[in-house]
C-alpha cells in the first residue's frame, strides 16, 4: 500500500472520530419550556426575569397587551419591565422558527439583560458555537429600546451591531426581535412616544363600483397561499385564497356592502374603529379552528409600524353577502373591527394571516404570511401621505460593503473573461513554459483563500444547497439569500459557469479551500517534499472518487427527514472551521481533521476536493449538462501522454475526458497544441523537418493545417496588363 493511500485511510479514520466526538453542548437548542411559562398568568415563577433585570426584587404578573411583566424595587416601585419575545412578536430565524427571547427594560428604556430561553438554529450546532449567539445578544444591554439598531452599521443615528460570523441569517432575525419587542412595550407603557399622525380625511367620492375595478385601483388586496407551501395536498386545491379591503370610505363601503347596510355599519362605529372585510376560499378557515366565544381569532392580524392588532369575539361582525356580482366565490366571510387610535387608515398596513405548516419531517409549525395594503390615495384629502420607511437589513449589508463587493465581482469577472481566452492562453504556452496561465491561477488561488476565504468568509458549502431545497419545498424567501451579499453573489456566478463550462472553473480556480490545499501542495514542493508527491492510483481513485456523490445524496436525504442531523453531519466540510469559526474556536478533533486535510495536500494534490467534497459531487451533476468542453483527438484513444500527467485522474485508459472531475488546468490543452509534447504533433513535426516542409499553424482541431490547404488559402496569380 502506498503512502498516499495509507495517509487517506488514516485521514478518514480521523474524520470518523470528528464526526462521532461529542460535540460542545447545546444548553438552549430546542429546550422544553413549559406551557405557564410561554402562556401562564406568572411568567417570573418559570422565566430567570432575575437575570434580565438584576436590580428587582420582585415582579408583577403578566398585563398589557402585547404582554409584560414590572419589574419593582424593594419599596414596590417600578423600575422596568420584563417580557417574552413571543408575547410580542414572531419572527422566524434561519431555521424558520423564532429565537424566544427574554429581555429586561428599565423604566427610562434601557434595555438591562437580554437571555435567549430556546432556539432551533442548527446552524449555532454544527460550526458555530452558541457562544457566539450570547456574544451577540450582549451587545444589546445598555442601549435604547427605541434606537436604530442595525447590523454592522452605524452613524446617521443609527448603533451598529456587529453580526454573528458564518449566521448573520440568525443575527438579523434576533435583532428584529430584540428591537421590535423593546420598542413596542416601551411605547405601551409610555415610554417611548411616537409624533401623532394627522387623522385620516376621506374625500367625499361615492361611487358605485365593481369587483374588477376595485381591485384594479387597489381597493381590494389578496393574499393566496397554494398548499404546496404549507405542505398540504394539492388536489384540494389553494390552501386558501383570501381578499380583504377597508369599509370605512362611502365608496368602498356601498359597492361592496350595499348603501343599507353600510350606513348600518357605520352608525355602529364609534370614532377610532375601522371596518375590515375578509372573504376567503380554500382548505383552511381565516378564523381558526380553535375559535371560541370569549377568545380572540388566533389567525388573523392587522399590523401597522411595529403595532399588531387581534381581534376578539366582540370586534368580528358577520358578513352574508357581498353587492358586487362579479365579486369571486368564496366559503367563508366577516368583517373586523380594529379598536384603536393609533390605528390610521391613512398610512400603509398589513394583513397578517398566522397558519399551520407542515415542516420536512411532518411536525407542524406557525407561519405567518403578509399582505401589504393602502387605501387609494383618492380616497384620501391630500392624497398618500409621505412615508419614510427603513431599508431591509439586507440592504443595509449590502450598502455598507460596497468597495468589498466591487473588489470580488471584479474578481469574478477577471476569472471567466481569462478562462474564456483559455485557446489564446494554451496557445501560447508550452508544458513546461505556462507562465500565462500558472501565475494568474497562483494569483486566483492566493486572492481566493486569502481575500475570498479569510477575509469576507465566502466559501459556499453544501448547507447552501440543502437550504435551498428546503426552501422551495417550503417557502422561498429572497431575503434569507441576499443577506450575505459575497454567497449570493458567489452562487450566480457558479450556476453560469458550470452550465457552461462545468464545475471545474470553481472547484479549481475558486474554491476559497480548494485554493487553499493547492497553495498546501506548492508549499510542499518549495520545502523539499516535491519527490514524495505523488497520487493515488488510478483504480484505486476511481473507486474512492465515488464516496463524494455517496456523502452528497446521504446529507441530502438525511436533511429531508432532519435538517438538525444533516447540519451535523455537514461537518465533513471542513470549510466552517477553516473561514467562518476559526480552528482555535474549535476543539481538538477539528484541529486534527484540517490539520490532516491540509498536511495530505503537501503530498497530493487536492485530496479532499477528490474524494469527500459533497459540495463538488453537487456541482458536478449538472456540469454534465455544460455548453463548453475540452478538445480530443483520434488518436487521444490509445495516447496516455495527457492521462499520465493530470492531477485530477480526469481522464481514463481511452483518452476520454470526465468533466465531472476535471478540474479545468487545461494542461492537456496546452499538450493538445504543443508539437513538443503531444505525440502526434511530434511526429508530424519530425516528419515535416525531416521532408524540410514548412510547419503550418495548428488548427483547432489539434493537428498541422495541411500544406495543400494552405496552398489553397493563397490568392492565385492574375493576368499581367500592359
């Protein structure tokens, strides 16, 4: 048995032990937190409120709504104020349930402790410790409720954050849930106070419309959730089809209700109510199933800025039937009264739909689904008012490293323009003289680890792939990708490439670890290691190359029933540890596993991306399907020059190329056109000399142009005129 392949069976023995070691304990991860702690009347008696507000000495039961709990001193004042995340707001994280959160408030808006009670991010599991998620959230003690707090950005009024590597997905999400559950019992209890609105003025406009024109005009608003995104059968048809609009304005009002009883609706109205119809079809109820008197309507919702509006028994009002007759069919219908003064018609609002959904493994979850609205401008003395509204986090992400995103685009850029000049390339180089093409892939390599790998922490990894998978089977959601702008980035440029030229252009040009075991290999050659470089054998690779497509369809598997396990187990990616974590945040069998990976790639070129790399299995599968591949000879069929020196075993005993493997060196391209070391230039070559015949360029189909061609090529000899 050779070196190389004893090294890779200890290698992989090594990994086995990574992946069987006890990994570092997870003390909130999917926690079982009890019913009278997420729901019961004494939320301290279960909650460490303690903790979140170090000075009380006692707390109060739950009130407000959304609901808090005071914090009082020894003499019965109060000096804060606890709550739940959950109570306030519900916002999904990366694995698309909310981190519950327990935060403290003083009274003056200080928030004073902030303690994640369970979260189900698999991600803080597998690569990431948890530490780093309390890292984050400690951040938040000693700032404002009510200040603009905003990942990674600061200045213009804003408190910038810094994120959690390799999760900033989780980073956002709890930030939003840190900063909208603050706000918002601040103002409740006072707090904080926002500047009045001017009252919303209707135009005196009263006329009778159709369905089709109020909703062309936007008086009507729809949201539709097709069963396929809640995991439901699809032959019954849309999970549910729902249309809602405001009553409140006489045109609306009488085209949808009838001049009758929308002047009976609006005598029940007191100042400060809003009528809101909602008419729906399909396999759920709007209302909830669980619906009884006295309680509240547990799936619809009506939010504006961070404020949420339910609705209980008393604020719904039956609707029989709507005027329209072109108004679509429906099974279900009501009216809803939001109570508030806060509330303004005027400025744009959302419907709110909270439903049942079936995740991968059959569990169901809460999922909310928005429907943004606003009333016409029309309808409205002044028309829309101006409304500032914040930019997305993402957008945020983006803005702030902007020079960072030109430098890797350009990047990008520079790569696919000089692999799509590779027959200028390989023409002009020799396969011992390739300096055009050697010193810009040491380049690429160096940029690629160094800046791409280390710096912006852009390596793309097989977890991205199960996401998105999960994504489309569940709910495609665009900001869950265009939070980290180098990945998203990263990954349009690989689905081009590898439709076009196949996975090579990545796996090794790219790659932010691939680069990094090709620099391993050149470090071993320039400290003397270069005679015990060798590869595997070709049989024996041709069977170990397998255990790559082998580990990809496993983790893909294995994540339809769990993503939990498969995030585990994606440990066989050693890309976290290396640029996202950091191998001194890691315990000793991390150490040892990149530490074997890159001490192999001293005596063998690229052996993880060969034999383990799921991410590269992955990439390959659709690289069969590229535009673009390279060129072969006849004679390539029974010639093994190229074979003998390809370091990715690429190609096999008939001279046939495997793009699924090639690596794109475009070594044997430059042998393809070299008449010094391909055999069948050679001999060409030495027959012409030996003739004395002149050497023609070669073609492209890798062979001399032939003497009579070229003859032909020349313009003939015209008639002599006096």
């Amino acid at each position: 048995m050779t070196f190389i392949s004893k090294s890779l069976l200890a290698w992989l023995a090594m990994l086995l032990a990574v992946l069987t070691a006890p990994m570092a304990g997870a003390t909130v991860y999917d926690a079982e937190l009890s019913p009278e702690l997420m729901h019961g009347p004494d939320l301290c008696a279960h909650a460490a409120c303690a903790d979140v507000m170090p000075q009380a000495k006692r707390f109060s039961r739950r009130m407000g709504s959304p609901q808090y709990v005071q914090a009082l001193d020894a003499a019965g004042k109060v000096i804060g104020y606890v709550f739940l995340s959950t109570d306030v707001v519900d916002i999904p994280a990366y694995s698309g349930k909310p981190v519950i959160t327990l935060i403290g408030m003083d009274a003056k808006g200080v928030i004073t402790g902030v303690r994640v009670i369970k979260h189900s991010e698999p991600i803080l599991l597998a690569g990431i410790p948890e530490s780093a998620l309390l890292k984050f959230i400690d951040q938040y003690v000693g700032l404002r409720g009510d200040a603009k707090l905003e990942i990674g950005r600061g200045g213009d009024g804003s408190v910038g954050l810094d994120a959690i590597s390799g999760a900033t997905v989780t980073a956002i999400a709890e930030n939003q849930v840190i900063s909208r559950s603050a706000y918002e019992i601040g103002r409740q209890v006072g707090i904080f106070t926002t500047a009045e609105r001017p009252p919303a003025r209707f135009t005196p406009i009263d006329e009778r419309l159709n369905w089709s024109k109020l909703a062309d005009e936007g008086s009507v608003g729809r949201l539709k959730i097709s069963a396929r995104e809640v995991g439901a059968d699809s032959a019954r048809g849309e999970y549910i089809d729902l249309y809602f609009g405001y009553l409140n304005t006489p045109t609306l009002g009488n085209s949808l209700l009838g001049e009758d009883n929308y002047q009976r609706l609006m005598r029940d109205l007191k100042p400060d109510e809003h009528a809101i119809f909602v008419i729906a079809s399909g396999q759920t109820s709007f209302k909830g199933s669980g619906f009884v008197r006295g309680g509240i309507y547990d799936r619809i919702q009506v939010r504006q800025d961070p404020q949420t509006y339910t609705f209980r028994d008393t604020d719904y009002l039956n609707l029989y039937h709507l005027q329209p007759g072109d108004a679509p069919d429906y099974r279900e219908s009501g009216i809803f009264i939001v109570r508030s003064k806060h509330f303004n018609p005027a400025w744009p609002w959302t419907l709110t739909l909270l439903v049942n959904k079936l995740d991968a493994k059959g569990a169901k979850t809460f999922a909310h689904y928005d429907q943004p609205y606003w009333l016409p401008a029309r309808y409205l003395e002044g028309g829309h008012p101006k409304v500032v509204t914040a930019r997305p986090a993402w957008q945020n992400i983006w803005l702030d490293r902007i020079p960072q995103i030109a430098l890797f685009i350009a990047t990008l850029l520079f790569t696919a323009v000089l692999y799509a000049q590779r027959d200028r390339l390989v023409r002009a180089s020799k396969r011992k003289h390739k300096p055009l093409i050697s010193w810009p892939r040491l380049v690429l390599w160096i940029i690629s680890a160094g800046f791409i790998g280390f710096y912006l922490k852009a390596q793309p990894s097989i977890t991205q792939i199960m996401t998105w998978l999960h994504s489309l089977i569940n709910q495609w959601r665009w900001e869950l990708f265009l939070s980290d702008p180098f990945i998203f980035l990263f990954w349009w440029f690989i689905i081009i490439t590898v439709l076009i030229w196949g996975r090579g252009l990545f796996c090794g040009w790219l790659c932010p670890f691939g680069s990094l075991q090709h620099l391993m290999l050149k470090l071993g050659a320039a400290i003397g290691l270069k005679r015990w470089q060798k590869l595997l054998p070709k049989k024996l690779h041709d069977k170990l190359r397998w255990l790559k497509y082998a580990i990809f369809f496993g983790l893909i598997g294995v994540s339809l029933f769990s993503m939990e396990t498969a995030e585990h187990l994606a440990e066989i990616e050693p890309f976290k540890t290396t640029f996202l974590v950091g191998v001194w945040n890691r315990t000793w069998p991390f150490w040892l596993f990149i530490g074997a990976i890159l001490g192999l790639s001293m005596f063998s070129e690229r052996p993880y991306c060969k034999y383990l790399c799921p991410m590269g299995a992955g990439l390959a599968l659709p690289g069969k399907f590229r535009l673009f591949g390279l060129r072969r000879k006849a004679e390539c069929t029974t010639c093994h020059a190229c074979a003998a020196g390809c370091g990715s075993h690429a190609i096999d005993s008939e001279g046939k190329i495997d793009q699924m493997e090639c690596m794109l060196c475009l070594d044997c391209m430059i042998m393809y056109y070299d008449d010094h070391a391909c055999p069948p230039l050679v001999k060409e070559r030495k027959q012409r000399e030996a003739k004395g015949q002149a050497l023609t360029r070669i073609g492209a189909d890798g062979y001399f142009l032939s003497l009579d061609s070229l003859r032909a090529m020349l313009p003939s000899k015209g008639k002599e005129h006096p």
